[in-house]
C-alpha cells in the first residue's frame, strides 16, 4: 500500500472532517472532535491560512494518519517555531513509519526553526517516536481559562 503525505488545502473539507474522526478515535475523546463541528467555511478559511498546517497521510483517499500543526512567528529574532497541536495514525496503521512520515514532511513546508510537540506521561509510544527526533525538555503545562467574552 502506498502511503502518501500532503498538506490540506481548502477544497479537502471531506479529508479534514476524515482526519477529524481519526484523532477522536486515537485520543479516544469522539466527542471533541465531532460533536460540534464547524461549518465547511469555517474549515476552509482555516485551511487557507498560511500559519496553520494540517497534513494528512493517505492511501489513496483513505485517511491513515494526520497532524495539526500551528506556525508561531517570533519577535526575540527573525524566525519561526512550530507547533504541532494533534498528531495520529489510525490504530491498524501503525509502527509503520507514518508518523515520522509527517512530521518530516512538516519540517520541509514550514518554514521553522524548530517544531516542537508535547506528549502526556506515559504515552510511551509518543514519547519514543519524538525522543528518536529530538531533544526532550520537561516543562509544565497549564491551561488558564478565558473569561466570557475574552
């Protein structure tokens, strides 16, 4: 089967929901990523955004894995860093390279510095697929809610 990776564009709003319905199954949360999903031109304006990269692994027009990643801008120096927000393949594709795939394919279209992912403890699998790429640094991370309106 030959897999390949390209970036999503605005006409590929079936891909995207595709995806979507992935990473609810992978991150075993359908929920959030299909109980209210956007309209077709919320999706295509996002697409069409230049910061905003979502990558889909295909067999043909199958969707096997994917990830989601956001372009940061810096003002320290005149660079870029990115971030990948969610990345998955589907359970019965996996260890098969497509991860890594995608994220090498990233790193040739963004334009970085560096490309940076957070992994939960003890996801074990992530963990070792980006030590095998790169440096580890532990931090910790905190979601500070938005008031109303904000």
């Amino acid at each position: 089967m030959a897999v390949s990776v390209r970036r999503l564009a605005p006409a590929d709003i079936a891909l995207l929901r595709d995806l979507n319905r992935l990473f609810g199954r992978a991150f075993g949360d359908p929920g959030t990523y299909g109980d209210a999903p956007p309209g077709d031109a919320y999706l295509a304006d996002l697409l069409a955004k230049e910061h905003v990269f979502v990558l889909a692994a295909l067999a043909e027009e199958a969707v096997l894995g994917g990830l989601v990643a956001y372009a940061l801008d810096k003002i320290e120096q005149a660079r870029r860093e990115v971030y990948i927000y969610d990345l998955a393949v589907d359970a019965p594709h996996r260890r098969q390279g497509i991860a890594t795939a995608l994220i090498a394919h990233l790193g040739t279209i963004c334009g970085g510095s560096v490309i940076f992912v957070q992994a939960d403890p003890g996801d074990e699998a992530a963990l070792a697929l980006y030590a095998g790429l790169g440096m580890r640094e532990d931090v910790h991370h905190f979601d500070i809610p938005v008031p109303p309106g904000g």
